[in-house]
C-alpha cells in the first residue's frame, strides 16, 4: 500500500487539506455537466475523484465500485445540500478502513437525503436569501449606486460560500459521530 495514502495508524485518513478540496470542487463542478439522466452526479464525483483516489488507489476494484455509486442520479441543493456530500465522505472513509458498510448504504443515505435538503435549501436561497439581497441591492441600483449589484453579489457569495462550507464540514463531522455510533449500537 502507498504510504501517503494511510496515516501513523495504519488507517486511510481523510485531512482537512482533502475536505477544503473536495468543498471547493462541489462548489465549481455541482451544476457544470447536468443532464437528464444523471444531473449532479458527474459534479459529485468531480468533487470526489481525489478522495475516491486516496481511499481506493490501492484496490482497482473498490475504486470502480465507487465510482460506479456515485454516477448515480443525484440532485440537491448545492450549499445547503452539502452536507450530504460530507456525510458521504466520512462513510466511504470509514468504509475503506473496514467498517461494515456498504455501497448500498451509502447510496441510500444520498438518495433519502437529497429530496428534503434540496426543498430547505431552495427555501432558504429562492424564497428568503435572494429576494431580501435583492431588494437591498436593486434599491440601491434604482438610485443610481453602481454598488446596489455589487453588494447584492457579495452578500449571496458570502452566505452561500460560508453556510455552503458550514454544511458541507458538518456533514463530514456528523458522519464520522453517527457511522461510530452505529458501529457501536447506541
């Protein structure tokens, strides 16, 4: 096995430094090759392809399984929604370190998950976010100030990056408490 790919313990780590990437990835690649059959799908594993590497590098056939379960339909809401992706990669992480769960599991938690957190998070950007930064700003605009879609640009980057990256951290830590406290039935 490729020693950068496990840590100290013997055991595959996923770091912050893989989580940041992986974050920044969904944000850049979630909505870039949509179609019909599929929709994010090819986004989410563009955000996973160094994750799924990193975990399955060594064994060809786990790495085909995952990328196979993760081309998968998928569509959510892509900063709210991002807590399914953190979920998802604490279980594929505990997944490659043995746990007993499977690409059934995994693909279970992103179809349950995907409905509820796309219809929040929709709520949250079309029905309540946008329209208050867009009246702000188009308030501002009708005055003549340049700066009314400036600022109405900055505030929707700002609260979609930051509870974007919340979300999709949380998932990540949420993942790793529930997949332990599963493993140990509590």
């Amino acid at each position: 096995m490729n020693n950068n790919l496990i840590n100290e313990t013997g055991s595959k780590k996923i770091t912050k430094f893989d989580l940041v990437k992986a974050y920044w990835m969904w944000n850049f690649f979630s909505h870039a090759n949509y179609n019909y059959e599929r929709l994010q799908a090819t986004g989410f594993v563009q955000q996973m392809a160094h994750i799924i590497k990193k975990l399955y590098g060594d064994n060809p056939d786990e790495f085909k399984a995952c990328i196979k379960r993760h081309m998968q339909f998928f569509n959510t809401e892509p900063y709210f929604g991002g807590v399914i992706n953190g979920l998802v990669i604490a279980m594929e992480e505990d997944k490659a370190n043995g746990a007993p769960i499977t690409g059934d599991m995994i693909g279970s938690i992103k179809t349950g998950l995907m409905g509820p957190f796309a219809g929040v998070g929709d709520t949250i950007w079309q029905g309540t976010l946008n329209p208050i930064f867009l009246a702000f700003g188009v308030t501002l605009a009708s005055s003549g100030n340049i700066l009314g879609p400036v600022i109405y640009a900055i505030l929707m980057l700002i609260c979609l990056w930051g509870l974007g990256y919340f979300m999709f951290m949380r998932g990540y830590k949420l993942g790793k408490i529930g997949i332990q406290e599963l493993m140990q039935g509590n």
